[in-house]
C-alpha cells in the first residue's frame, strides 16, 4: 500500500528544509519548475520515497497552489512509518491530507 500526504507549514521554505533534513536524514536538491517557481525535492529510487516542499503561490499570478492556508507545503510519498511519525509529531509540520493508494 501506497501512502501520500500533504503538510503545511508556517516555516519559510529554507527553514522547513532544514527541519525535515535533520527530522528525516534526507538531502534536500533545489529545483526550478514554472508551475512551482523554487522548491526543494527529495526522491530515493531505491525505496521510492518522494518528498517535495515548495511555496503555496503561483509564481505568476501570487494566488495559491493550494487551498491551504500555509505558506509553505510538504508533499510526500511511500516515506517509511519512522519517518511519517517524525513528520506527524513535529511541532512544525501539520496534516493537511492523507491518502490511501
């Protein structure tokens, strides 16, 4: 089973990668896309774990990506049960949704 849950957080983007690096012990890579404008992804091919932080705003237009209200969010995929409860219980990051695949 496949699990994918989304965080918000009200760090700044470089904080909240900083959080999650030393949470998680994963290396963040700074990426550019149009649709995300900078974020910050992490995906492992051998676990299949994905990570993805980015700006909740449209580069474009300043309207959110997301019907959130938190600035900064925290996209993950199949991460470990250790790390999921690392993220849950953190004072920083909150569950917005959890899905079952």
């Amino acid at each position: 089973m496949k699990i994918d849950e989304v965080y918000g957080t009200k760090l700044k983007i470089k904080e909240a990668k900083n959080k999650l690096e030393n949470l998680c012990s994963v290396k963040f890579e700074e990426r550019d896309s149009l649709y995300f404008g900078t974020y910050y992804s992490v995906s492992k091919d051998t676990t299949g774990e994905i990570y993805k932080l980015y700006n909740n705003i449209d580069p474009f237009d300043n309207k959110p990506l997301e019907n959130f209200d938190f600035p900064v969010i925290l996209f993950v995929s199949n991460i470990s049960t250790t790390k999921n409860q690392l993220i849950k219980n953190s004072e920083f990051f909150q569950l917005l949704s959890h899905k079952e695949l």
